[in-house]
C-alpha cells in the first residue's frame, strides 16, 4: 500500500490504511477550501473531525462539525465539506457488500477554495493565475 501524500486542491490526503472492503485516509483541510460536490455508488463515507471546524453539505442541507464529532454520508447522497477553519479528519470509507471499486465516485462540480468570499473552483483559479507554482 502506497501512504504518500496526495495533494488536492483543500489539502492533503494520506492513506493509512487499504483493504478490499475499506480504506482509512487522513485529511489536512485548509481554511476556505472545500472537496468537489460527489457521491458514491456504493461506497458509505464516515467523517471523523480530529481539530478544526468542518461543514458537511449535502442535497438536504448541512452540518458543522467540531473536535470529535463524526458524520456518516450514505451511498448516492451528494455531498462535499468545506473548512471552516484548518482542520484534520480521519475519513473511514467501506463497502457492505463486494470490494472497494477505486471508481466509485462520481464527481458533480470541482473543489476549490473562498477566494475573497467567493468560491473559486481548481480551474477558475488556474485561469486566474491565482494557484502557486
């Protein structure tokens, strides 16, 4: 299993752990910054926020969670979070039936981050020069 560092428009991602029915990722969220809008066919996300604030969003709303608390998105729920401060989560992912398909996400709109109060998905900020080097 490879544990190294993914980069992602919000963060970073590290894998812990990866077996045929679940996977365990660490998650460093940066302030501002959110996933894309997705579901999943069939895989059942729980988040666990270790420090920070995070907000879940789905299509019947949202919760903020703090230190310690967790939320579960079901399969085919669409979703994202947002940080609403740096954050760290633990992301547990498994199936109840069958293996983990890598190809289980369906993406709705990109990530990105609040650029002065406005969000700005990973392309828009490309095309604006506004992504470091």
């Amino acid at each position: 299993m490879d544990s190294s560092n993914i980069f992602k428009i919000w963060g970073i991602r590290r894998r812990i752990l990866l077996t045929d029915t679940s996977e365990i990722d660490l998650l460093n969220v940066h302030k501002d910054c959110f996933c894309s809008t997705h579901y999943h066919k069939d895989k059942i996300n729980k988040f666990i926020l270790i420090s920070g604030e995070v907000r879940i969003e789905s299509e019947y709303g949202y919760i903020t969670l703090s230190e310690g608390e967790q939320f579960e998105v079901r399969p085919k729920l669409k979703h994202r979070f947002i940080a609403i401060q740096d954050s760290v989560m633990i992301e547990v992912a498994y199936v109840e039936k069958d293996k983990i398909d890598a190809n289980d996400i369906v993406r709705i709109s990109q990530g990105g981050r609040l650029v002065d109060g406005k969000e700005m998905t990973l392309d828009e900020m490309n095309e604006k020069g506004l992504l470091e080097l």
